[in-house]
C-alpha cells in the first residue's frame, strides 16, 4: 500500500485521529497492514497475547466463552489487555467478511506506547471502560 494511502487510514482512526503527519508515518513504520476473510480468527480466548489490532475497514465480532458480546467496526481496536497484562486473551475476535486491520506487534506496542503519551492515555482509558462494563459488552 502507498504511503499517502496508509497515512489516509491511519487517519481516519479515532485512537491517532490527533497525531500530525510525522506522528502518523512512525506508527506506519511501527505497523503492518493485513486483510483478512471471512472467520479468520484474530485473537483466541485463552491463547496468549502478541499484537495489538485496529480495525480499518470492515468489522470483526467478539465472542466470550462461545457466546457473541460485540462487535467492532472502523477506528476500533482490540487485543491491549493481553498486552498490558501480560494475561491471556480474554475474548475470541472472528473477522466478519473481508477485513483490513492494522496490526502491531508486542515490542512495537510498547514502543507506541512510550512514544505517543496520547496514545497510551487514549488505551488505558478504553481499558478502564472496558474493565467497567457490564455482561454483553466488548473486551479485549
């Protein structure tokens, strides 16, 4: 993918919506594109944690213990409790049709994290909400 193309949806992600353009072309150095098909699983319940995913374009559901809680679309990410932690995968993600993630690798995350304070502040906020919700609703 071009690099004006992966800035445009980089840009695009409310998580980085506040980052200027050499802040936005380090995370594109930090991150890799994939797409995906239909049931691709992401993330498995139980399995440990390497990556952390937004999500591009298309969107993927959530399932805790078999049952489906959430779904997440554009600008939604998953896969940072594992990574904070350093516990288990509490959901299982499925890819529901064609899906474009960016994907980031634990050492990069980490990386992102230290470098961009908004970012790691925007994560932990999500955190927190998501430890707080109630039965039926999406974590990570």
């Amino acid at each position: 993918m071009a690099t004006d193309e992966k800035l445009d949806h980089l840009r695009r992600v409310p998580l980085f919506a506040k980052l200027d353009r050499r802040q936005l072309e380090r995370i594109g150095q930090l991150a890799d594109e994939v797409e995906v098909g239909l049931d691709k699983v992401l993330a498995a319940q139980g399995d440990v944690g390497h990556e952390f995913f937004v999500v591009l374009d298309g969107h993927v559901s959530v399932h805790e213990d078999g049952r489906q809680i959430a779904q997440l679309h554009r600008g939604d990410f998953f896969g940072e409790i594992a990574l904070l932690d350093g516990h288990v995968r509490t959901a299982t993600v499925r890819a529901e049709g064609l899906t474009h993630l960016l994907v980031i690798g634990h050492r990069e995350f980490i990386a992102l994290m230290e470098e961009f304070p908004e970012i790691r502040d925007a994560v932990h906020a999500e955190l927190a909400a998501r430890r707080g919700r109630p039965e039926g609703s999406a974590p990570a």
